[in-house]
C-alpha cells in the first residue's frame, strides 16, 4: 500500500511549462524527499500529487489504480502544510476530530484514533487548548496529527519545518523520523535544505527547473553525484569547483593542472580523457586536509587564507588559490590568521570531475 506512480506528469500555467515530463515511482513504505532550488517545481508536483493541482498530461497512479480524474478528497491522502492549517477557534481535540466527525465516523473509533496519535506525538497535556496557547513546534505536532488520524495511504508534507527556529527544527525532524519508522507509511516531504533532506530520505529527488536531475539514496547522491548541480546542492558547505585542464593521461592516473598551474595527479582507469580535454574539477570542503608537500604532481596545494571560523568542534577556512575561492572544512581548533599561506592537501580526498557539460565522469580505478 501507498505505492505512487508518475509516468510522464508534465504541467503548465498557461504559456508557462513548469514540469516537464516527470517519471517516478514512489515504493510502499518509503521516504521520499523532494528538494531543490526555490521555483524548480518541487510544491507543484506535490501538490499535482495531492489532486491541488490539475496536471497538463501524463499519469498519476496510486497502488497501480490512475487518479488524475479523482478529486483531492478522494485520493486518500493527507497533506500537512508549512502554515500549520489549524482552526483557531477550535481546541487541539477538536482540530484532530474535525475531519473524521465530517465523514460520520463512529464517535468511539474517532476517540481511539485522538488518543493513538496524542499519545504518539505526544501532545496529551494539550488536547484542551487551543492553537494559540501553543508553541510553533507544537503546533506543527497537530498538525501532522490531524493527518495522522486519517490513516492515508500517504502523507505529503510541504516545507512542515520551514516556519520553525533552527533548534526547534532540529529536534522535530528528529521526530518526524522517528513517527516514519513507527507508522511505514509512505511520505513524501518537499524542502529547500538539503541538509533536511539528507537526515530524513531514504531516497531523494532532486529537481531543477521541472526536471529531475537525480534520485538516490542520500550517500548515492552525496558520493556519486550525477552532474555538477547535484555535486553543487548535496552537502553542506557545498562542494569546491575548479577549472581545469588534462595535462597528461596514462593507464592508472591522469594529471590536471589547475588554477595557478598547480598540478594534481588522480588515480584514474577508463575516463576516456585526452590530453588538454577541459574538465571541473571538484572535492568537498571536508575532505580537504591541511598539510605540507612538495612542488609537482602530487596532492597538496599551495592557497592563502582569506578567513577563518573559528567553530569549536571544527574550523571552516575560506581560502584563495590563485583568484580562486576554496572553502576548507577541518576537526579541530586550529591557530590560523587570514593572509597566512597553507597547504591544502588532497591525499585522502574522493576527487570528482565533471565535463564541459556538467556531467559526471567515471574515474574511480
């Protein structure tokens, strides 16, 4: 149950095509999350999912049976909003009952249905208030429990966490995953942080402009992504990209010269690369070290330091090689004045190229 199928789902505004031929298929069970830059379609198709939104062409099915004639009502979903969506008016009983009371359900089973969700998100002690006695994180329980006591196939949650501080965010995706895991029930969670998308997600849909550029496991797309967008969105600070060029190529290794004419020799085996191709060249912040080496093709590089943020638990260094601008993320207090001089050393750091495209290129030995 809770099986969502997209074939094809393409929809516009008027003139105005905001998606463009999606294919997906949502498993049973499943967390899924959509996430991408704002205006890439990501509430649109949730909403085109939900029955809010009438799609242009294309499929929507739900466990094998097509629902784009089915109203929203009808698909027997629940959709939690980023803006909570609660009768003020109402106590927190009464805004769970509500739903239930309209389609005439027994009063016993509507009680049993309250005290299983209250008891879950834990929001006994305030079933008599209402909204506005409570807090945002609060809030945003009942609501997610105003979902709960439907029993959907599925639940949709579009940005649930936005209008929350950090802190608060923190701990209540925490939870978020923790009800996923009780429930095994499929959701599908739309965001712009990545960093939320990568904690919840048993697998993530990264969207741009209407497309989907990947879907993956979060250490999928964190390891291996598809293009540069993707290498660019997945992981935070975000990834180092520097021009490049192929400057000699052999059977196990290919050496790149970067900005600076600094030399980087990577281990390499059937990339199709030739001698003087123009790749991207990119690593993370975190996989870059600070240490010494010697001058040539090896994997330290000389950079000078622009700031340093100074974290506690780790030290994030904003450096300058030869015009261009590294972020370097290390564990650790570290002792480090601005204009200094380092060695950023990349014998340990995963190297990912990509084309004049933006492509992936295979590389790994």
């Amino acid at each position: 149950m809770g099986q969502i199928k997209l074939t094809n789902v393409k929809k516009s505004f008027g003139a105005v095509d905001v998606l463009h031929g999606i294919d997906l298929d949502i498993r049973g069970g499943e967390l899924v999350v959509f996430v991408g830059p704002s205006g890439c379609g990501k509430s649109t198709l949730l909403r085109a999912i939900a029955g809010l939104e009438k799609i242009t062409s294309g499929e929507i099915a739900i466990d094998g049976k097509p629902v784009n004639d089915v109203t929203a009502a009808d698909r027997g979903l629940a959709m939690v909003f980023q803006s909570y969506a609660l009768y003020p008016h109402m106590s927190v009983r009464q805004n769970l009952a509500f739903g239930l009371e309209n389609s005439k359900m027994p009063k016993a089973e509507i009680k049993e249905r309250i005290t299983e969700a209250a008891r879950m998100l834990e929001i006994e002690p305030y079933l008599e208030r209402r909204p506005g006695q409570l807090s945002g994180g609060q809030r945003q329980r009942v609501a997610i429990g105003r979902a709960i006591v439907r029993r959907p196939v599925a639940f949709l949650l579009d940005e649930p966490l936005s209008n929350l501080d950090a802190e608060l965010r923190v701990s209540t995706r925490a939870e978020l995953a923790a009800l996923h895991a009780r429930l095994a029930s499929t959701m599908i969670y739309v965001t712009h942080d990545q960093v939320e998308a990568m904690t919840l997600a048993d697998r993530i849909v990264v969207l741009r402009a209407g497309r989907i550029e990947q879907v993956g496991s979060p250490l999928d797309l964190y390891n291996t992504p598809a293009n540069r967008f993707v290498a660019g969105f997945i992981g935070a600070p975000h990834m180092n990209f520097l021009q490049a060029t192929i400057a000699s190529v052999t059977p196990e290794s290919i050496v790149v010269t970067l900005p600076g004419d600094h030399r980087l020799e990577i281990p390499s085996k059937g990339s199709g690369l030739v001698q003087g191709a123009k790749v991207t060249l990119g690593v993370r912040p975190q996989h870059i070290g600070l240490g010494s080496g010697t001058t040539g093709a090896n994997q330290s590089i000389p950079a000078r330091i622009r700031l340093v943020e100074a974290l506690g638990s780790e030290t994030v260094i904003h450096a300058d090689l030869a015009g261009e601008k590294m972020l370097v993320v290390v564990a650790g207090q570290h002792r480090l004045t601005p204009g200094a001089d380092i060695d950023l050393s990349l014998s340990a750091a995963p190297i990912h190229l990509f084309d004049e495209k933006g492509l992936r290129i295979e590389h790994a030995v």
